[in-house]
C-alpha cells in the first residue's frame, strides 16, 4: 500500500492512497506466466506481463509492456535438477518491483480449498500434502510459492485453485470408478474454464450464457472437455490424475463404439509415430487420416455424452493452442456433430475468428484464448 503524491503545474497536490501493485503469476510443466496490476480504488490496470518458456537447455524470457509490445528478453540457463524459482524470482524483471499483493495458482486444493484463500507458509505445508492429486505440477506449484512467500514477506499472499471451479461436478462424474468411492476426480484447468464462462455473457445473450456450454481444450499434449451449466461447471473428462481422451502421448479411454478396428489403429501414439497432433492434421496419408478420424470422433462422442448430461446444448467453445489454431481440426468435429444442428461459418473458421457458426446454427461456437489472470484478478477484487 503506497501513498504517492503528483504535483501539477498550479503546485496542486493529489494523493492516492491504497493505490497497490499486484502480482499474478502461475506456472506449468511447459510455462510460466504472470501479469503485473496496478490497483486504485477497486479499479485495476495492466502494467506489464511476461512469458517463461522452458526449452531442452534454456528458459527464454519475454517481457511486455501494456499494450503488448516486446519491450526486453532474457535467457537463464536450466539447472540439471529442479527448477530454480529463487533466480527467476531474484530477475531484475520481477524484483525491482514492490508488491502489495501476490496471487499465486495451485492445481489442486482437494476438498478444503474451493474458493481464493489468504496463503500462509502453514497453508502451502497442507497444499504440499495434496501433491499425490496433481503429481506433475502440485510440487512446483508448492516450490514457487514458498520461494515468492519468502521474497515477499510484506505482501498479501493469496491463492487460486484449478480445481475449485470443478467443485460443482455432478456426483457421478466426480467418482472415477464405481467400486472405489475414494479416487475423485477433482478435474483440471478449472481457471481457464472459469475465464471462458466469465466470458460467455459478453458473447451471447445472458439468457444464453447461462445456459448449457461445453468447452473443447484441446493441445498436442492434452484434451479435455467441460460442461457448464449456468457459469458451473457439471462435468470435467480429465483431472491431474487420469484423462478420458486422446493426445500426444497417450490414447485415453475410447468409446466402445469405435469398434476394435479403431482400437486397433490407436495402438501407436502421435508421439510414438514421431509425430505432433498438429502434424497429422496436415498428413494426407491413410494412416495419419485414420488416427485423426479416430481422434474427433472420440472428442465428439464425449461431446454427445456430456450434451446428454447437461439435458441439452447452447454452445461450444474451443480452446487450447491446438483447437484455435487448426481449422481443419474444428471443421472434423464439428462435422461429427452436425446432428445436434451445429454449423461452421467456413470463412470465420479458415481465419481462426472467435466467431465460428453460422447465423443459422442453433448452437452457438467460439475459439478462445481464456485469460487464466483475469480469472484470477475476479477472484481476488471478489474477495476484496
């Protein structure tokens, strides 16, 4: 908390009092993210943001100013072992700046943490214990934090969850199998979900936006989909511990009604192909087309099932690097699914739009980028 004084030519002085710097950074295997606000009077502004991407041998660093503008970059060297936070951190960056409040992101909070909560080092010491939820990203989720907490003692340290939007799950979806009550899905990027739907209603009509949505996430390494129904989320088909559709690097739980030749042709992975999804999108080859068709009519299908769920369908939305940046990708699901009525503009889609079905398709369809901070900054103005 600062009070700042601005002197003007007539020697007129303004002070703004409770003006606060604020710091929202989250990270995953591949990235780390964060944007930097600036807060008055409940009132906030973007100052600057920057992108960590992690490569085989380095961390390549961009910074941005407000407006989107490269402004500088950075290289750091990969320690053998872990990542080292404490010189990310320490980065000139990050540490010229004083802030009054620092909002971290923590893939799993288990049933205790459903809302954004104040984050003490006795707080981070339980989100430790709840690593075996998310075992690819918790701990490093837990590593930042205590390396931020210890930075910033003076700051206002809170915390947001990826699973806490899916705390709404219907019972039946939340139990991952039948004879075993105790493994739960907990669900995952609750955050970007969250985005989308805070979006949904300055893209259609409210009556509409709170209706039944589902978002297709869809990278190289990862595919998932989630239903809501009136901004909650009823049904999530992957968590930090299992996923029901295919990807990169794994074949995921196929519909039986794929049939065995099917299974049969997913036997090898993208990845064991020597291949990305992307990659296979543009191969005109049989086999490369048939592992494709096999892969959207999975998405599809789980699409039909989750629409099933929800007791009907206003929209999809499409996100996740791999499902706004293929055309041709879209175009196939949505072909599956022309039964429901959904209908592509072909020219919003070729041109990646946000904006995809025609004005004649009774679904509605988006592709969106979601903006995990902006989720987390409504969390935090809420709690506030």
């Amino acid at each position: 908390m600062r009070n700042i004084c601005y002197y003007g030519t007539a020697n007129l002085i303004i002070t703004l009092e409770n003006l606060m710097l604020i710091l929202i950074i989250h990270q995953n295997s591949l990235t780390i993210n964060y944007k930097i606000y600036q807060l008055f009077k409940k009132k906030s502004s973007l100052q600057r943001y920057g992108q960590i991407i992690r490569t085989d041998k380095n961390l390549l660093w961009d910074k941005f100013n407000s407006q989107g503008k490269l402004v500088a970059q950075s290289t750091l060297a990969i320690p053998e072992t872990t990542l080292d936070f404490e010189a990310i951190i320490s980065h000139p960056f990050l540490n010229k700046h004083e802030y009054d409040i620092v909002v971290h992101k923590f893939s799993c909070g288990g049933d205790e943490f459903t809302k954004i909560t104040r984050l003490t080092a006795q707080t981070v010491d339980k989100l430790a214990e709840l690593a075996h939820l998310a075992p690819q990203e918790q701990p490093a989720d837990v590593a930042l934090a205590r390396c931020l907490l210890a930075h910033y003692p003076k700051a206002k340290h809170y915390a947001c969850f990826n699973n806490a939007f899916h705390h709404t799950l219907s019972a039946h979806n939340q139990q991952l199998l039948l004879n075993d009550s105790s493994l739960k899905n907990y669900g995952c990027h609750g955050l970007e979900f969250l985005a989308i739907s805070q979006r949904l209603s300055q893209l259609s009509d409210k009556k509409i936006a709170k209706g039944s949505w589902i978002v297709v996430y869809l990278e190289n390494h990862e595919s998932t989909l989630c239903g809501i129904k009136n901004h909650k989320s009823l049904s999530c088909s992957s968590s930090y511990l299992h996923q029901n559709l295919p990807s990169l690097n794994h074949n995921g739980a196929y519909d039986s009604r794929l049939g065995r030749s099917g299974q049969q042709n997913l036997e090898q992975t993208p990845a064991a192909l020597g291949a990305t999804i992307t990659e296979l999108v543009a191969n005109e080859t049989p086999p490369a087309q048939q592992w494709i068709n096999c892969y959207t009519s999975a998405i599809a299908n789980n699409v039909a099932a989750i629409a099933n769920d929800l007791g009907g369908l206003n929209g999809i939305v499409f996100c996740g690097s791999l499902a706004t940046s293929s055309p041709a990708l879209r175009q196939q699901i949505i072909d599956k699914l022309a039964w429901l009525g959904c209908e592509l503009a072909n020219k919003a889609n070729l041109e990646n739009q946000v904006k995809l079905h025609k004005k004649t398709s009774p679904i509605q369809i988006f592709a969106l980028i979601p903006e995990i901070e902006q989720a987390m900054l409504t969390q935090l103005m809420e709690r506030l």
